[in-house]
C-alpha cells in the first residue's frame, strides 16, 4: 500500500463501510517519513491533520507526534517547518500525548543547534505546545536566552515562545516581565523590536501586581511615545489587558473615550473605536451615563461617516444592553425633567435613521428601536412614531436595491421592525399595510426578506393574517417569471406567508394559484420546500398533492421511499381532519383510515432509511404517533361500552361490600385504568424520543413536549372524570392558557387543553361518575385533540446541528467475542475514553457541559460452586460525570468480579448541556470479562475437598486485611 492509498483513505469520511485499521494508516505514513525523497517526507507530514482528525485517540496520537518529532530532530529546516505547521494545525489533540516528556527531549534537543533558523523554529514549536508544558524550565530558560540573540528571526520566534507561555504560566509571566519592560524601555531596542513586544504584556493579568506594574509601563508608553504605531500597539494592549483582569475596564474605558475625543489622527480614533465595542460586548455592565453621552457626542460632532459608523456600532451594542437602561434610570435620577427623545442619544439615533450611508442608518434604525422597546412606557408614544417612520423610510429605500450592502441592511431594518412589533403589538396592523404595499415594488431579494419579516409578524400575531392574505396570492400570481435562484426562494418565503396566514385551512383558489406557478417555473428541490412548509403549518391535504407529484421525480429509491412516506403521514393526517364534533363513530373511522395510511407511511419510511441515515428521530415520532392514535381509538371504544355493558344494578352492594368504590361504576372502570396507564406510558416514552433528540431545534422540541403534555392530559382527565375525581388536582394545568406560544400549532394546542380542563371541572363538581355526561366529555376531548392538524417541524426533515460521541474502552478484547480475564480476587481497572464529534455547525442549539458516564455489571453465567451470593457482589453499578476539554475526555472505573463467571459490562454514555440538562444520546457499547479464581484460592479449594470439608467463598479483594 502506498503513501497515495493512504491518502485516498484518510481524505474519505468512511462511516458507513469498514475503516482503514488505524495503525495500518499509521504505517504507510511512517513509510513516507522514512522515504530518501524529501517531497514524500513532507507529503507524509502534512497527512497527520488527517489521521489524527479520524481516528482521535491517545494512543495513535502519541505514537504520531513522536515520530513527527523524530523527523522534527533528523530532518531539515524546511521539514522542520511542516512539523511545526502541524502541531499548530492540531492544538487540541496535544493534550493527548502521553510521552511529554519524550517528546519534548526531542524536539528541545534542536535548541542547541548552530543554525538560529533550526533554533527560532524550535522556539515557535515550544510556543506551540506552552499549554501542555506550561512549567518547563529548561524551555524557559532558553526564551530567555533567545531574546538577547543578535538574529532577528530567532528574536521574533523567542517573543511568540514568550507571548505563548505568559498565557499559560504565572511563573513565567511573572519572570519575564521586568526583562521585557527593559527591553521596551532600552534605547538600544529598535522600534519595530519595541511594537512586537508590547503585545506580550496583555498576558500579565495572573496577579493583580503584575497587571498594575504593566499597566503603569503601559501609561508610560503611551505618554512618552506619542506616534500613531506606538499609540495603537499600547492603547489595544491595555485594552486587551484590562478586559482579562477586569477590575480596570471603568479606566480604560474613560482613556479611550478620551483619545477617541482629543485625538485628532483618524486611525486612533479608529482603534479607540474597536476597543469600544471590544469592552461593550465584554462588559457592558460597567457603561455608565457619562461614557455613553460622551460617546454620542463625539458621533454627532464627527464629520467622517467612517468614524461615525463605528461609533454607531457601539451603541447599537450597548442599547440591546442593560447600559441603555442605566443611561435612562441615571438620567432621571438625577433630577433631570429632559424627556428621553430630547437626549442625545435619541436625538443621535434619529438623525442616523435618515442618513445617505446605509449602514450608519441601520445602526441609527437599531438603536432607535432598542431605546423603544427598553424605554418606560411614558413619553414613548412619539418615540414609538419615530422608530417606525424611521424604519419604514429605511425600508423604502433599500426594498428596490438589491446590491449586498443595501441587502443587508434591510434584513436589519426588518429584524428590528419585528422585534419592535413583538413588544409593541399596537403598532403591526400599519406595519403591516406598509409591508404589503411595498412587496409589489421590491425587488425579488428584497421580497424574500419582507416575507420573511411577514410570517414572524403573523405567526406572534395570527389576527393579521386575514387581511394580508389577499395581498399575498395576487403577488403570487405574479411573482416568477423565470427560473433564477431568487425567483425559486421567492416562491417558497410566499407560499409560507401564506400557509402561516391560512391558518391551515387553504382554499381552493389559493391551492389552485400556487400550483398553477409551480408547474410553470418551479423546480422540484422548490416544491419539495413548499411542501415540508406546508406539512409544518398543518396544510396536508396540499402537501400530500406536492409529495404525490415528486415521487416519481427523484433518482434514488430512498428519496422514492421518503417522499412516499411524506405523503402517507400527510394523508393519515388529513383523514384526521374531517372529524366533527359529536361524531364519534365517524372518529373512530377517520381514526382507522388514518392509521392505515400511517402503517404504510411507517413502511416506505424504514426503507427510506441507510447507515449514513437511519432516521431514527423521525421513525421513533411516527411509532408514538401511530400508538397515540390506536390509545385514542380504544378510549372512544371504552366510553361506547357504557352503553352497550352498563353496570349491573347490584355494583353499588358490590361496591359496598368490597371497599372498592369503582365497582360501582362496573367493567368500564377497569377498562378506564388500562387506557390511563397506556397514555401514562406512551407520555414517558414521548418523553424518552425529547430526551434523545440533543440535536433537535426548540420547535422540534417544543412539539414533542406538546404531544407528552395532550397524552399526559388525557390521562388527567381519566383520574378526574371517573377514577379518582376527589384526588385530581387542576393547580399545576391552571397557567396553561398564560403560556407564551411560539406557533399556530403551539397556540391551538394550548386552547384545547385549556378548553377541555375547563369543561372536566365544571363536570366533576356537578355530577357524581360515571354517566354519558363524563364519557362524552372524555370523547369531546379526544376529537378536540384529533381536530388540531399535526405540524411536522423542522428536526423531521433536516438536522441543523450534528452531536456524537465515540467511545474506546481498555482493556480491551483481542477479539469483540472473547472476553477479558481478570482474576477475582483483583479489581479491573476499566478506562473509558471518549471523543466528542462535531458537524458543519456545532453548538447551534446547545453545547456539550459534560459528559455523563454509566458503567454497570450483569453476572451472565456462573462457573463457581453453588453458595448463597451477595446482590451487590453479582453486579456493578457506578456514574462518573467529566468535563472534555478540546473535544475529548477519559476517566477510570474500579469493577469487582468477585464471583466467578462470565460478567457483561455495559457503558453508556449520556452528555448534560449547559443549562444542566441531561440528554441521552448514547452510545451503548458493551464488553464481556471472565472473573478466574486466583491460583492461592484454587489451592485452598483443593486442599478442604481432598480433606472433605465444605468449600468456603472464595476470597473477595479486600479478603486479605
């Protein structure tokens, strides 16, 4: 196998099919390291990014860099130069070398080399690896050494060295210090010198001594050396230093919003400016009054847009913040009268609404709307006016540009108009009109943005969506004329404007109007949007029409099969839909048919499924789905068999004379508990698919919870309508109608859960169980449930974030069959390693805080003599939380197999988000050990049954104290 087959090896992400063997890979690397052509050595070294990228495990890992730094000592300059690039490359699996010491023996040994080039190559592969030798003196020692070299590139390299091992080491930090301020402060030190090392001391905030000392060289410097480099390279040091020891932030603030007023060169303004937003978005908490007034003065004074521009920027910052409402509260604590929209921060911010440098009025759009919505509601009326004339002339101006920048900003201007909206509801019926009567004028980026802005509008405020319903489908009429990219994304951000104002019941000319342009310029991957919008927002009579159409347009049998699937799910869906009230035979029937087309949904969909994507998610939602509906079906069933096997005339004696009171309702109680424990178990198993599903985006979620919440209801109403109405409580259901939703869907289910524990209240004080009156209650309930179309969110159809973890357990067998030997009288020490895999967005909806492992035991068959064992002694069962650290964590577990046999261990892996949540997310991986009685306790065994006597347990691992 040559260099190239491992190269084609580690360039492919193989999950699905058989790995290359790491060491295999290992070895044609080494190959190339070994190669007498300096081309293939160098080929060689840069393929370990690679390696350790797919196979990121200690041991690999370890045997990699000591060959790299073999080569490191052996090889040339330019080889050198690859090593170095390499380790900088894979920072984060540094931590992972086992042999530090070894390592670093053969790396430092270059250090002692004539050539200064070898040397200042070396000292930048010791800054590389500062943070896993921290407190090496010897390392030390020589960037101390190498920062009085007469080389200029080892100089340099001995200041990065310095810079790296001041962020890691307060000794280090500490040390160099003085000789660095002696260096800055020497006549002999160049100036160019003088500008590289500077930046070094934004790492002296290890003590509150250090950070004083160097702050004071810092004050020296800007003082005494007042050129324009000189001033930037000291004034963003002390910044950066003040943001990291904190305590000097007021301080550094009120310096640079001096410079930034005094200081008539526009590149220090500039900086000064950068830093601003730098401790705004750091610190915001620490703005008072006078640095925020001295910053609008100095925008309203500045004549360059640049400048002007930048300090926008920071406001825009600062007014999302609580420095927007300590600019407000100081005012008028102070014994101020002014009215906000007379400050100059207003004043400021108006102004910029209407300026001819678009993105000067964004920022001025930004803060006005902030102030707006963070303001007291007194004196706000007019600022309100403002903040939407502003708004909508910004709106105006950019809806018929469709360059970058004038894109941009719009989207601005429109986040900021539904934000205002959200807070100040009274303002969206104008907004709206606005919005429409500027859609037929707009260009076909800018009309993206508006609908965009149109459906948040009318999903937080769903009475908007009636009138702007007539407006959207003449536009959509017209809207494509041609094929283009944005003509495709403008046919689906209207078609969802209009699902979201429908409300889920489309008409026949709105379906009629948006097929009628689909069929003329549409291309599938379009429709295929159309339709999930459409199964989100309920309208499945119309999205099973659109998957019906692409089945038979795709190329591969899995997207057959998933489409196929799509339309299924969304005609069981719409069978659901035809349920009235009252009606529940015809219930049960569109119950049965729905559940048909369910079964063969479930069918296409587990075809539909690979190894690269099994589809877990959405099988598990359907399975709980299809079971949901047949617990309903069963209730309305149980509730019809009141009439047709009423209790018997004497269930009232029987009650009597058995204590129990349900007797007296009859066979229906019964039949009432198993449905209330069905829906019991089918609200936890809702509950296990929200625990798993880490990677799911809130309305993924939230969806979830909202199907766990109507099983849990249903199961409430059982209790409360005829098993336990004294004992059901109706407290902790009496916020639901008060809850915030996010979505029309959100919003029905709310109202139906409300609805239908008001109508068991009322019934449960009025009338005994059980009668019709309860049953049809119940049945009301079911169909209410039934009538609210299901939304397919977004998780079903596409993962936005990706999370897994690989484990790798040592000991470990020889062969996955055989099993681990350990004598009983030992304890195995069990490592469990662990690396934490990302996709193209990680941390989009949440981030990994720990990592939580379970490792348990199970004896599965005994080899020793029959005596009485102990319960804790035949399993194990222990849970370690670790914190990784650069996406990888390892900890150690203590296991007794003190019972002879064959033991199955068990580790799971389960991880806990920031919010302290815990999900689980596997993986399960499983290994067998063979407990071995020890040669001592063998010869004690044989000794007592040669001399006939019982024999005695064998020896646990404590046994011998």
């Amino acid at each position: 196998m040559s260099l190239s087959t491992a190269r084609s090896f580690l360039s492919e992400a193989c999950y699905g099919e058989q790995e290359l063997d790491a060491n295999s890979a290992l070895m044609e690397l080494d190959k190339g390291l070994r190669s007498g052509k300096l081309g293939e050595q160098c080929e060689a070294v840069v393929l370990f990014p690679k390696l350790f990228q797919k196979y990121p495990f200690p041991i690999l890992i370890n045997s990699a860099f000591l060959k790299l730094a073999d080569i490191f000592r052996l090889g040339n300059n330019f080889l050198r130069l690859c090593v170095l690039k390499v380790t900088q490359q894979s920072e984060k699996h540094l931590e992972k070398i086992l042999n530090v010491d070894e390592f670093v023996k053969r790396v430092f040994s270059v250090i002692h080399s004539n050539d200064p080039v070898a040397r200042a190559i070396t000292l930048r592969m010791l800054g590389s690896l500062a943070s896993i030798i921290p407190e090496r003196k010897n390392a030390h020692h020589s960037i101390r050494q190498s920062l009085d070299s007469h080389d200029n590139v080892e100089v340099e390299a001995a200041i990065f060295a310095a810079a790296s091992f001041s962020a890691q080491s307060k000794d280090f930090a500490a040390g160099i210090c003085n000789k660095v301020s002696e260096m800055i402060q020497g006549l002999d030190t160049p100036v160019e010198l003088k500008l590289k090392l500077i930046p070094m001391l934004q790492h002296m905030h290890h003590e509150a001594s250090l950070a004083s000392s160097s702050r004071e060289l810092l004050q020296h410097l800007v003082n005494s050396y007042p050129s324009t480099p000189m001033v930037i390279v000291s004034l963003h040091t002390f910044t950066q230093l003040a943001a990291s020891s904190l305590i000097d932030i007021p301080k550094q603030l009120q310096l640079l919003l001096q410079y930034l007023k005094d200081d008539p060169r526009k590149a220090v303004k500039r900086l000064a400016i950068s830093d601003l937003k730098l401790l705004a978005k750091k610190a915001p908490h620490l703005w008072i009054r006078e640095n925020t007034q001295t910053l609008c003065e100095c925008a309203l004074t500045s004549p360059y847009n640049s400048l002007k521009l930048g300090m926008l920027a920071v406001l825009s910052t600062l007014s999302g913040t609580i420095a927007i409402k300590q600019y407000f509260n100081n005012m008028t604590g102070c014994g101020s009268s002014v009215p906000p929209r007379l400050t100059d921060l207003v004043k400021l911010a108006q102004e910029c609404c209407y300026h001819s440098n678009l993105a000067v009025a964004a920022h001025g759009v930004i803060v006005l709307s902030n102030i707006a919505i963070s303001c007291p509601e007194k004196d706000i009326v007019q600022l309100e006016q403002d903040t939407v004339l502003g708004v909508e002339s910004l709106l105006m101006l950019c809806s018929q540009d469709s360059s970058p920048s004038a894109q941009a900003t719009l989207k601005t201007a429109l986040t900021s108009l539904v934000k205002l909206l959200k807070s100040r509801p009274h303002l969206s019926q104008s907004a709206v009109e606005f919005l429409l009567g500027q859609l037929h004028l707009s260009c076909d980026s800018s009309r993206v943005l508006m609908c965009h802005a149109l459906a948040a509008i009318a999903t937080h405020l769903p009475v908007l969506g009636d009138g702007m319903l007539g407006d959207l489908v003449d536009l959509y009429r017209v809207a494509s004329h041609s094929s283009t990219d944005k003509q495709q994304e403008l046919l689906v951000s209207l078609a969802t404007v209009i699902f979201v104002a429908s409300q889920s019941s489309l008409s026949a000319e709105v379906k009629t109007v948006i097929k009628q342009q689909l069929e003329n310029v549409a291309n599938g991957w379009t429709v295929y949007r159309i339709a999930r919008q459409a199964s989100r927002m309920g309208c499945h009579e119309f999205s099973s029409e659109l998957y019906q159409s692409l089945r038979t347009r795709v190329a591969s049998e899995h997207f057959y099969f998933w489409l196929n699937s799509l339309k299924e799910f969304s005609q069981a869906e719409q069978c659901l839909s035809h349920v009235e009230d009252g009606d529940y035979s015809g219930a049960m029937t569109a119950i049965a048919e729905a559940l048909r087309s369910y079964q063969k949904g479930i069918a296409s969909l587990t075809a539909a499924s690979t190894p690269l994507s099994p589809l877990t998610f959405q099988c598990e939602f359907i399975k709980l789905r299809i079971d949901t509906l047949q617990a309903l079906s069963q209730l309305i069933c149980t509730c019809n068999s009141l009439k047709t096997s009423p209790p018997p005339a004497i269930a009232t004696t029987i009650a009597l004379t058995s204590g129990n009171d349900l007797q007296r309702c009859g066979r229906i109680a019964m039949q009432m508990k198993v449905c209330m424990d069905e829906f019991r178990s089918l609200a936890a198993r809702y509950a296990d698919l929200h625990q798993s599903s880490f990677d799911a985006d809130y309305a993924t979620l939230r969806n979830v919870e909202l199907q766990q919440q109507s099983c849990l209801l249903v199961s409430h109403v059982i209790e409360a309508l005829i098993l336990d109405p004294q004992a059901a409580s109706f407290q902790e259901y009496g916020t639901l109608g008060s809850v915030q939703t996010e979505s029309e869907y959100e919003r029905r289910m709310m109202s139906v859960f409300s609805r239908v524990l008001e109508e068991v209240e009322g019934l449960t004080k009025k009338h005994p169980p059980v009668s019709c009156l309860h049953t049809s209650c119940l049945c009301d309930a079911v169909i209410a449930l039934l009538k609210v179309p299901l939304s397919f969110q977004r998780y079903f159809f596409q993962k936005l974030q990706s999370t897994s973890i690989k484990l790798a357990l040592s000991p470990s067998p020889r062969t996955p069959s055989e099993p681990i030997p350990v004598q009983s009288s030992q304890q195995l020490t069990l490592k469990v390693e662990g690396v934490v895999q990302h996709g193209s967005t990680p941390g989009l909806f949440r981030k990994i805080q720990s990592v939580c492992l379970n490792v348990t035991s199970v004896l599965q068959s005994k080899t020793g003599p029959d005596y009485k064992i102990p319960l804790d002694s035949k399993t194990n069962e222990i849970e370690q939380r670790v914190e990784p650290h650069n996406d990888y964590f390892s900890t150690q577990f203590l296991l007794n197999f003190s019972i002879l046999g064959t033991h199955t261990v068990t580790v799971e892996a389960s991880v806990v988000d920031e919010s302290g949540i815990e999900w689980k997310t596997g993986p399960k991986t499983t290994v067998s050990v063979k407990s071995l009685e020890d040669p001592y306790s063998q010869q004690l065994r044989h000794q007592m049954q040669q001399g006939g006597a019982q024999p005695a347990p064998p020896r646990g691992a404590y046994a011998r104290f």
